[in-house]
C-alpha cells in the first residue's frame, strides 16, 4: 500500500502545478509536451526490451488501443480541469468519483458480505453533492460546469484505466515500466493538432520546457509508476480507495500556493479523509476479530 500513498503525495504536487502552467501554458501543448517526455523516459527504461514489448502488445492490440483511449480521456481531464475550476476542487472530485466508483464495484461483488462499502460509496456521493452545490453558490458559469464534468469524467476512466491496466498485466505479462511505456501513443496523436495553431510558437521557450519536464516528471513518470507498482500488489478498488486521500494532500498545497481555498471545502475534504480512514479502521479490526474466532 506504501506504493498507493507516495502515489497520493506527488499527485498532489503535480495538480496544483497543472493549475497554476495553466495561467500561462495551453493545456494541450502541455499535454502534448509532458506525454512525449514520458513516452521517451519509459521507453529508455525498457530499451532491452522493446521488441518482445511491443510484440506481446500487438498480440493483444485490441486491448491495447483500448487502454490507450482510457488514457487519453484521463489525460485530457487532468490537464484541462484544475485549470477551470481550481486544482483542490478537480482532485476533490475526480478522486472522490473514483473511490465512490470503487466502493460500489466492492458493494456490488457481494452484497451480503460489501454493505459497509456501499454506505461509504453513498457517504462520499452525498459529500460530492454537496461540495457542488456550495461551489457553485459560489461561482456558477459554464466553465465551472465544463470542469466539474471533465474531473467526473476523469474519475470514471482512471478507474476504468485501473481494471484495463490488471488485464494487460495478467494476459501479457508486462511490467510497470512496460506498461507505461506503451500508453501515451494516441494522447500525442491527439496533442498534435495544437501545434498548427496560430502563435503556439511563443510557447516555445526554455523555461516553459523546463517546467514542462518538471510537470512530466511530477505528474506521468513518479506517481504513475508508483500507481502501476500499487497495481502489481493490490485490487484496483483498494488503490482507487488509497489515492481518494489526494483531495486533501491538494488543499493543503493550494493553499500554500494560492491561499483560496475556504474553510467549507477544507471541511469537506477532511470529512472525506475520516470517512476512508474509518473504513480501514474498520476492516482492520474486522480481520482481527476473524482470526480471534479461527483461534
């Protein structure tokens, strides 16, 4: 699980750095940039290796393509979002998506033994409705709600990501690294066309660049290999459940960064953080109790 919370600790990082690029940098360009960097990185890893990679890869092409359109959709929501409506309400509501998607998959595997998952899973949705409804007395346009759709959207395919990831793992034998080394393929063809718009040349300095590969390293190569290892050791539900802590990792570096995020959405996100600790509390002692009755 260690995998899972360094997972959570550069993620953070990484989405408030996402939002403040996002004031001087296109999102796409950086989309584009920071994908291709970790396309290069992981492919180096892996440089022994690439033929017998990209064969076992083919041999599983339609999975393959799959995957590679997950990931461009959580892609483009984490590089446009945060910048729309503000990186502690982005990380709120897509990892707070996901682990509610994560808790319901749990509730709906074994309904009989999973009741507490689903009323985590109904917790955290009330939570989400009603960190909506404030933010949006708070600001109301259709850039908030193009953002709040993009961060739920993202929540829904990085779970989707984690359960196609499993799949490649167990039909063709790939590690981490190999896993990521051959995702990013369609995120760039997709990135291209920003480079034929009319003044993105501007962009084309050495310190966007810089903070670009600084962006790649924070957000595509640390946490996503760290999220890949968690992978290799736990469900895909378990790590969805883990990574739904970021929300408040982000607040707490927002507010260093920006000083804007309210006492309301702080609340929110602490209240959030008690309701996954209880959880584990719970199962934790749940599973001593078992081996007590075997004893």
């Amino acid at each position: 699980m260690i995998y899972s919370f360094i997972f959570v600790m550069v993620s953070a990082i990484s989405i408030v750095f996402v939002q403040k690029l996002s004031l001087t940098i296109p999102p796409f360009f950086s989309l584009l940039v920071t994908s291709f960097i970790a396309l290069i990185y992981f492919n180096l890893v892996n440089i022994n290796k690439l033929k017998a990679m990209y064969q076992a890869c083919w041999g599983q092409k339609k999975l393959w393509l799959i995957t590679m359109v997950t990931v461009l959709a959580m892609w483009v929501c984490a590089m446009t979002a945060p910048g729309l409506i503000g990186a502690s309400l982005y990380a709120f509501l897509y990892f707070a998506w996901r682990g509610m998607v994560a808790f319901s998959s749990l509730s709906l595997q074994d309904w009989k033994k999973k009741r507490v998952e689903f009323c985590c899973a109904m917790l955290i949705l009330l939570l989400i409705i009603g960190n909506l409804i404030y933010a949006m007395n708070i600001s109301f346009s259709q850039k908030d709600l193009l953002g709040i759709g993009i961060a739920l959207m993202g929540g829904t395919s990085a779970f989707i990501y984690f359960k196609q990831s499993q799949q490649l793992l167990k039909m063709i034998k790939l590690s981490a690294t190999q896993i990521l080394a051959v995702r990013f393929y369609l995120t760039i063809l997709f990135s291209l066309p920003i480079l034929f718009q009319p003044g993105i040349s501007k962009n084309f300095t050495i310190n966007n660049f810089t903070s670009l590969t600084i962006l790649a390293f924070l957000s595509m190569i640390i946490p996503l290999y760290f999220a890949q290892k968690a992978l290799e050791k736990i469900s895909a539900e378990q790590h969805a459940i883990i990574s739904s802590l970021c929300p408040v990792a982000t607040a707490i570096v927002q507010e260093f960064t920006f000083g804007d995020v309210s006492i309301v959405q702080g609340g929110t996100y602490l209240l959030y953080s008690i309701i996954i600790g209880s959880y584990y509390l719970f199962k934790n002692n749940m599973k001593k109790m078992e081996v007590r009755a075997l004893i």
